[in-house]
C-alpha cells in the first residue's frame, strides 16, 4: 500500500477517534444537565478507560462530583443564591466524605495529567481548558460546600488567571468567560474594603461587563452554555429581574426535561411573575 494511503488512513482514524471523544463528553454533560448523574459516570468511565491520559475526562468526572453534592445539599435551589444570609451562614454542611474523595482524586487526575501536557505543549487547549475547570471547582466546592467563603477568594485569583490565560492564547474559548464573567461579577459585588485587600488581575469589578460575559456564553458557549444560563439566572434574580432569569430556565427546561431541580425553579418563579410564565423559543 503507498505511504501517502497509509498517512491517510491514520489521519482519518485519528480525526475519527478525536470526534468520537468529543461526543462522548457532550453525552456525558447533557447527562450531568439531566441530574443523571449515574449515566454520566458511566459515559466518563468509558471515555477514560478508552483516553487515560486526556484530562479532559477527569475534570468532567470532577463536575459530576461536585454537582451531585451541590444538589443533594440543596445548594442549587435559586433561594439559596439570593440570599446572602444563607450563603455566608456557618452552619456545617453534612459533606459526604466519600464523594468528597472521589471529588479531589477526580481533580488531582485531571490537574496531573493537564500539568503533564502542558510541560510539553503549553499552549495545549484542551490541558488548559481542563486546568480552568478543576480550579473553578475546587471554588465552588471551597465557597458553597466547606463554607470558606475569605479562603475562596484566594483561589479564585487562581481560577480568573487561568481562565485568562487560556483566553490570551485561544480567544475563541469562549467556555473559559464564564470563569471571568462570574469573577467580574463576584467583585462587582463585593464591599469596596474586599476588593483592595484582594485584586484580581484583568478584572474591573463591573457586574455589567460580568453579565456580558456570562450571556455570550450562553449564546455561543459548548460545553459550559448550560452553565452559564444557570449563572445567568441566578445574577438575575440577584438584579431583581425576574422576567429575564425566568427566560433562561425555560430554555433550560426546554433542553434538559429530565431535570427536576429546573422544573420546581421555573415553576416557583412563574406562580410568582404577574405576566404569566414564559415560554421556552
């Protein structure tokens, strides 16, 4: 057989092999949306076993995680993100230590095998694209499920650098705004004394260019748009804009009917919106 057909045929195999891993994590996420939690473990574990050294895989084992346990502590509840009360309260959380370990081995396999590609290619997008991801988890798990709101700020600092780094060399990442569209938003927000102490590099602190980022992402994201309008949503009923967070609910129910979290939202903002629900496009 003529080399030029044998590089074709490897080409080919590979661009083949690369299409089929991304759709297994798209499968794997619209699962993790669907609160399927076991069916996207069982994608991941696929998707491992057949990519071991791809980051990528263990930073979305890491999402499943983490979201299962924000869900089942009640954490994702849009009551819970509008009132500051209880997210600042130090009331101990019940932590499942079990998932919590899986959690942090998901993340140190994710981070050790990105780290390890990075050393080679440290422009590699994939390595930087699950690098972002592990560290704005560890946040969310620091922030929402330890209570250590002041030790989060630290480590958000960590997770807006890398998200900013991954933007300077792969603009297109859009995924990566919704780590500094919130982190723009998170300062904006914060007491003018928080926000001297502790500076974030390339952030201005304006809500308004943190909700821009936010909703490009939900227009025009992949993996994170779902997110995003999650985020979105939760920024808007903290803006008194009810109508708006109502819109992006809809869209997600519309998306992921299996997830029942979505549905109780839409319902309780709807009962409460004079104009009546709005309709999913």
């Amino acid at each position: 057989m003529p080399r030029c057909w044998v590089a074709l045929g490897l080409l080919l195999f590979l661009m083949t092999s690369q299409a089929t891993a991304e759709d297994e994590i798209d499968r794997a996420f619209a699962r993790l949306y669907n609160f399927d939690f076991d069916g996207a473990h069982a994608i991941l574990n696929r998707h491992i076993t057949a990519h071991p050294a791809d980051p990528f895989g263990y930073s979305v084992r890491a999402a499943v995680y983490l979201f299962w346990e924000l869900n089942r502590l009640g954490i994702l509840e849009g009551q819970f993100f509008i009132d500051d009360k209880r997210i600042s309260e130090k009331k101990k959380l019940k932590l499942d230590p079990e998932v919590r370990r899986q959690f942090l081995q998901a993340i140190e396999d994710a981070q050790s095998r990105s780290e390890k590609i990075l050393a080679l290619r440290p422009d590699d997008e994939n390595a930087l694209h699950a690098l972002c991801m592990t560290h704005s988890m560890i946040v969310d798990y620091v922030a929402l499920i330890e209570k250590r709101q002041i030790a989060s700020l630290s480590l958000a600092k960590r997770s807006n650098g890398c998200a900013q780094k991954l933007l300077k060399l792969h603009p297109d990442a859009c995924d990566a705004r919704v780590t500094t569209g919130f982190t723009e938003y998170l300062a904006g927000s914060l007491p003018f004394f928080v926000r001297w102490l502790i500076h974030f590099d390339d952030v201005k602190g304006s809500k308004e260019v943190g909700i821009q980022n936010l909703e490009l992402v939900a227009r025009s994201g992949h993996y994170l748009k779902p997110f995003a309008k999650i985020l979105l949503a939760i920024v808007y009923l903290r803006e008194k804009k009810p109508r708006e967070a109502e819109k992006q609910l809809a869209e997600l129910a519309r998306d992921f009917p299996e997830n029942p979290l979505i549905r109780k939202e839409l319902a309780r903002l709807s009962s409460r919106s004079p104009g009546g629900s709005v309709s999913a496009p």
